[in-house]
C-alpha cells in the first residue's frame, strides 16, 4: 500500500487553498489543489491512490455538490471520503442532501485549524484501515483459492497410487493367502487398514476443498427432512450404540442440500462416536433469531470437551484423541465450519469435560411465503 497519503483540496479561493495545505502539510502527505469543480474532476483522472477530498460547497460553474455527485459515479473514484466546507450556516436539509451524495461530514468557515487537522487526521486513518482491509481480504481469498486447489489437485494424485495400492493389496490377498505365514497375512491386513484410512482421509479433503468451489446453488430447505435423512444414513451405528434422538420441529432455511447434510451428519456422528459408558442421548433442536438467521443446537450427552480446545477443534487436521482412541480425519468439523461459514452464519460450542457437548451454528431462514430464490 502507497505510504503517501494524497489530499485533493477543491475550493475557488487560492488564499483559503494555500491556507489549508499549511495546515495539512506533513511529510507522509501530498496535497493537490483544484480551483473549480471541473479542474477537480480532471486531477482525479490523472491522479491515483487519492485518499480524502477537502472540497468547498459553493463554488461558481459547479458547485461542491455538482462536483460530489460526479465523483460518486466514477467505480474508481466512488469510495473516496469527501470532506465538506461551507462559507454559510447550511439548513438541516442542505446537510442531509450533501451527505446523501457523498459527503463524510462538514466544516464551516471560519475554519478552525485545529478542528481541521483532527478530521482530516481521522477520517485518512479511517480510510487507509478500509484499504488494509479490502487488500487483506484480496489476500486471503487468493490463499483460500490456491489452498482449496491444491487440496484437490493433491487428493487426485494420491488417489491413484493408493488405487494401484488397494488392487495389488486384494490380488496378493486372494491369490497367496493360503501360502503365507499369519505374519505375512497380518501385515496385509495393515495394509488394507492403512489405504482405508488415507481413502477417508482423502474423501475428506476434497469435500473440505469443494465447499467453497463446487457447491450447490441455495434452495428452500426443511431442515426435518435434512434430520431424517441422517439418522437413516446412520442408522446401522444408532442401532449398535442404542442411541436416542430428541427432535424438536425444526425451520426451514436457505442453503446447499448436500452440505447441510454433510453439516448434520458430522455433527451427530460425533455424538454417537465420542461417547461415555451411556447410551447416547443427542437432543436437536432450531429456532429464529433476529436478522434473518436460524439458531441450531445439537446436543450429546458424549465426553465433552476442555475449554481450552473449543477454536481449535474447528482447525482441519486437529484432533484431541489418538486414533486407536477414536477413528478420524481430524476434518469433521473444520468441514463444517467451512459450510457454515458459506452460508453466511456462524460455529460454536458449549461444552465440560465427562458433561456432554452442544454445537450451535447459525443458518439463514426462509420466510414462508418467499419460495425458492
């Protein structure tokens, strides 16, 4: 970002020019002057990486405001903060109209100096904060792009060796299983485990890499049948582990139908997997909040977690157990995370170690008479 900060002063009075310029003058700063609107027009053409405009209201041709609404038209120009100052007491409607068009604030002349240097000092610092954050937010969606493509791209090449892996794993098996030693098949039998693992470990990756980059369009979704669905695709693991559900009618919001699955699904296998010597109990429940987002809480009665570990659980490759302990990728829930996140909402959890665990996250609702978008 350009250490110099530019000030573009707009006013017909040389002598009030060259008093501000005395005033604003520092080393990190270049000051430009206008004498008229239209000499302001042709400096911001010419000139790049302005940062504030200090422009007079009253101005013979064009006047400030003229000017004003001509610079909120350019793309380039458009996000510039203006700085008005009026020779006069302004009513409340003139006021009012300036900052619709554009301007930040107002100073009136007799402009007192000091008053001066303390706007001008805040709004470029407010300014250059927006640029720092629209440059850092450039970045990260660059990172995250370049990070989900490598993720993708690295999953398929590791898919195919660990294919090769697998087949010559299970024709080694079938064909010499009867003349090896239990040794030999044993170590097979590593084998098989291992590729299963990275297969999962790879599955997971390329979902946690598509959530942004090839997900669904939104739709109306119930989120009961999102919940049914689950428990049937879970439903050979809620049997052995005698889990029981409490299903409170949920609302309908707007999203992606396979990542709400994924979300669901992740978030309850975790309560049926990271269990005490009880049953699992897992209550699920959703209601609206304010602006316009659906507040979801997924409760188990599991082995909690240590407050200490509650933002790092949703960091991919994470995880607070061995995996002889508990099975895993360590990509669950930095999955869902990812998810939630796409959808405009938010991920938490509340927990205390041997006292259970409830995940909230919010989602977007659906008005009941707005349909599909």
């Amino acid at each position: 970002m350009n250490t110099i900060q530019k000030i573009l002063l707009v006013d017909d009075s040389v002598h009030d020019l060259y008093a501000y310029e005395k005033v604003l003058q520092k080393p990190d700063r270049q000051i430009l002057k206008a004498g008229s609107g239209q000499d302001a027009l042709v400096t911001l053409l010419n000139e790049k990486d302005i940062s504030l405009i200090l422009m007079d209201v009253q101005m013979p041709g064009m006047s400030g405001f003229d000017t004003a609404q001509l610079i909120k038209q350019r793309e380039v120009t458009r996000e510039i903060p203006i700085l008005f100052i009026s020779g006069a007491q302004m009513s409340g409607k003139m006021m009012n109209y300036g900052l619709e068009i554009g301007a930040f604030d107002y100073i009136l002349k007799p402009v007192d100096q000091r008053l001066l240097q303390n706007k001008v000092d805040l709004f470029l610092k407010l300014y250059q904060q927006k640029k720092l954050l629209e440059t850092q937010a450039i970045e990260l969606n660059r990172s995250n792009t370049e990070l989900s493509q490598f993720a993708y791209i690295a999953s398929h090449d590791l898919s195919e060796p660990l294919r090769s892996i697998n087949s010559f794993t299970q024709l080694l098996e079938k064909k010499y299983k009867d003349k090896l030693s239990a040794e030999a098949n044993e170590y097979i039998g590593f084998i098989t485990a291992a590729v299963s693992k990275m297969r999962g470990l790879i599955d997971d990756l390329l979902a946690f890499s598509r959530v942004t980059t090839q997900g669904h369009n939104f739709e109306r979704i119930d989120c009961n049948k999102i919940v049914e669905e689950v428990r049937n695709t879970l439903a050979m693991k809620i049997v052995k582990t005698n889990a029981r559900f409490t299903i409170e009618s949920l609302p309908a919001v707007m999203g992606d139908k396979i990542q709400l699955l994924r979300l669901f699904q992740n978030i309850i296998e975790n309560g049926l997997k990271y269990t005490t010597d009880q049953s699992p109990q897992i209550t699920i429940s959703g209601s609206e909040i304010k602006a316009g987002k659906c507040r979801f809480a997924i409760q188990d009665n599991g082995i909690g977690i240590d407050t200490e570990h509650f933002n790092r659980i949703f960091q991919i490759f994470q995880r607070l157990h061995t995996n002889e302990e508990y099975p895993g990728t360590g990509i669950g829930l930095a999955i869902c995370k990812r998810i939630v996140e796409r959808h405009g909402g938010r991920i938490w959890v509340e927990s205390k170690p041997g006292k259970g665990s409830t995940f909230f996250f919010t989602l977007p609702v659906i008005a009941e008479k707005a349909g599909n978008n």
